[in-house]
C-alpha cells in the first residue's frame, strides 16, 4: 500500500499544482470522495496533464490503484512509466499479485499482468504463471473466474504449456462436475493439441472425447455440461448412429432429463427423412409433457417446425 502521508506535505511535490476535477458549472451530483482519494486524483490529473513519466509518478500510480483498482487511466499511465524508467517486470508482477486476490476478477489487473509477461517474453516463467492462476482458481472455492482462465488460455498457448493441464482439469472435475469453465478449458485444450492439419480431429480424439462426457453423464443425467461437450464432438449430428442408439435407450431410463430428449430432437431433425422427422415431433410431446414443462412453449414450437418439414416431403 502507497504511503499515506498527504501529497501536499510533501517537499517532492511542492512543484505540483494540483488538477481538480472538472464537473461543470452545476453539480447536478456531485459524488462524496473521501479526501485522500480525491487528492490523489487531482495531483494525478495534473502528472498525467504534464506527461511525466518518473519515479514520483510511479509512485502515485500505485496510490491511485490502492484507492481505485479499476483505474483504467491509472494502470495504463503506470506501464508508461515502468517502460519509459526500465523497471524489471517481475518485480511488478510480485505487486500486481499482491492486488489480484483482493481483486480477483478486476479486469485491469489480468491485463496489467499480462502485459508484464509479454515484456519479459521468452523470458517470463510461464510455469509460474500456471501456478498462479491455479492458486487464484483455488482462492474462495471461485474455479470459474473468467478473467484467471482467459489467463490461463494465454499462457498455455504462448509458452506451450500443454502437458498435465487435462489431468488438472479432471481435479477440478471430481471437485465440481458442473465446473462449466473446466469443461470449456479440456475443449479449449482438446482443440489445441490433437486438430489434424485441416482442422479437424481424429477419430480416435472424437470418440475417446465423447466416452469423456458419457463418463459424467451417467453419474448425473441432468448436468448440462457434459451434454453439451458431447455436442461439440458430434459434428455432423448424423454421423454418430451409435450415440443416438445410446441416447435413445438413456430416454427410456432417464424420463426426465431434458438433455437426452433435445439431442434426439436436433438429430432427428438433423436426419431430415419422414421417419426421422416423425420421431422428433414425438420427442418433442415428451418434452412438452413432462421432461422440459419449463420450455413447453419452445417446444411446441420445434414441434410445429418439424410438423411443417413433414408436410412439404
């Protein structure tokens, strides 16, 4: 934390004339800033006005931040003047790790830090950003903080750091199965390592991929998470007739999950013959019925859809 001390009884600055902030002629209203934050801003106003980039300027960037971590101004002025004074960037990172657990999901912070990493390049410890954001995930049970995997993403990318992240993905997984930010991270890894040249994946990926979602859907039914990565590797929806055969004895088992029925529904209607479409109207009944009574009104609109498709074969 920056030193409290008034700005104005400080001999360094007495050649600062303080900036005030401009609200116009009528205060229509005014908001109550506490006086320290307030003079902080009016001095920081006037630094950033005479475009100095010095260690006094550094100095009240960070005082600045300690009053207002979303200062958006402030952060980027702060990296000016660490450029323009050749300040280490790992030294910042050890500041801007001492905010990001009092301001997990700040999103000024993640791109200060990143663009501290970006500074040091081949340099910067990669693997210790990994550690980094593992321990901000762990902070507070929060695993789903967007700004720690956007994060993440980046540097797994950047520095190639691909190995052991599906295992940490699975320990999130046996934590939380409803972990949406760690299915989306094992696609995001999954997509980044095993494409073919054209972009798209192997046989082998898809259906060992596809056994991953079974996995978690038969110990809960109705978790929408591993429905929905099951989707992303069934690409064309017609090209997985085991699945459906799968689906389909899961729908007599599971009348209730709501999650079994609309797959069936987009494959039927994805096959597109009389037989198919037939099969998807009554789908669709059950989900009017009982297993979606929520969206029964969606539903009666796909039923009418396929209903119309039936009548122009």
């Amino acid at each position: 934390m920056a030193d409290e001390k008034p700005i104005a009884q400080r001999e360094e600055w007495a050649d600062v004339v303080p900036l005030p902030q401009d609200d116009g002629p009528a205060k229509i209203c005014a908001i109550a800033y506490l006086p320290d934050f307030e003079e902080s801003m009016n001095y920081f106003r006037a630094i950033v006005q005479r475009d100095e980039r010095s260690e006094r300027a550094l100095w009240l960037t960070e005082r600045v931040i300690d009053g207002n971590a979303a200062n958006y101004t402030a952060w980027y002025y702060r990296a000016k003047c660490l450029e323009d004074l050749g300040k280490d960037p790992r030294e910042e990172l050890k500041f801007v790790e001492e905010l990001a657990f009092d301001n997990a999901k700040n999103y000024q912070v993640w791109h200060h830090r990143r663009l501290m990493v970006e500074r040091l390049g081949d340099a910067a410890d990669g693997a210790a950003e990994l550690q980094f954001t593992t321990e901000i995930l762990d902070a507070d049970d929060d695993s789903k903080n967007y700004h720690a995997w956007a994060h993440r993403q980046w540097v797994l990318k950047r520095f190639k750091l691909w190995e052991g992240e599906l295992e940490y993905i699975e320990q999130l997984l046996a934590k939380d199965q409803r972990n949406n930010s760690a299915w989306n991270q094992r696609y995001f890894v999954v997509s980044n390592t095993s494409r073919r040249e054209d972009g798209s994946f192997d046989r082998a990926v898809v259906e060992r991929e596809i056994e991953f979602a079974f996995k978690y859907i038969a110990r809960s039914p109705n978790n929408q998470s591993p429905w929905n990565y099951l989707r992303g590797f069934m690409k064309p929806l017609t090209a997985f007739p085991s699945i459906v055969e799968r689906c389909e004895e899961m729908s007599k088992k599971y009348i209730l999950c709501a999650h079994v029925f609309s797959l069936l529904v987009d494959v039927y209607e994805s096959e597109g013959t009389a037989e198919s479409l037939q099969k998807g109207i009554d789908t669709c009944g059950q989900l009017i019925e009982r297993a979606d009574i929520m969206r029964c009104k969606y539903w009666a609109y796909r039923k009418e859809q396929l209903e119309k498709k039936v009548a122009a074969l």
